[in-house]
C-alpha cells in the first residue's frame, strides 16, 4: 500500500513541475508570472519584452496575489 502512496505522490509532483515549467509559447505569459509570483524570477529581468507583454504578466502576477489572499 506504501508503495501506491509514493507512486501516486510522485505523480502529483511530476504534475506540478509540468505546469510550473510549461516553456509553450502560447504559455509563456502564464509561466513568467508564476516563477514572479514564486520569487524565482524578478520583474526587472523581463525588461527586454514588449511593455504589452510585461503588463499581461503583472495583471496575471495580481490575479495570484489576489487568488492566494482569498485562500487564506
């Protein structure tokens, strides 16, 4: 039964890291925002993108601060 346990645990991880690093184009907006929002990239490093681009990120940067507020 142990065994199912971690199987299914490593299959939730696996997951995660598939989504948090999904490098599609149609998903980089999404993927940048989420590595600011987890501290793991900042802003000022994404200044060579168009400010249409850096202004999708920051509204979606928002959106998570306001999604995990509300979930506290």
């Amino acid at each position: 039964m142990e065994m199912w346990t971690i199987g299914e645990d490593l299959r939730r991880q696996r997951q995660e890291i598939d989504q948090r690093f999904d490098y599609r184009y149609s998903q980089l907006t999404h993927g940048f925002a989420e590595l600011i929002h987890l501290g793991l990239v900042d802003e000022a490093a994404l200044a060579e993108l168009a400010e249409a681009k850096r202004a999708d990120i920051r509204r979606e940067v928002s959106f998570m601060k306001r999604r995990d507020g509300a979930e506290e």
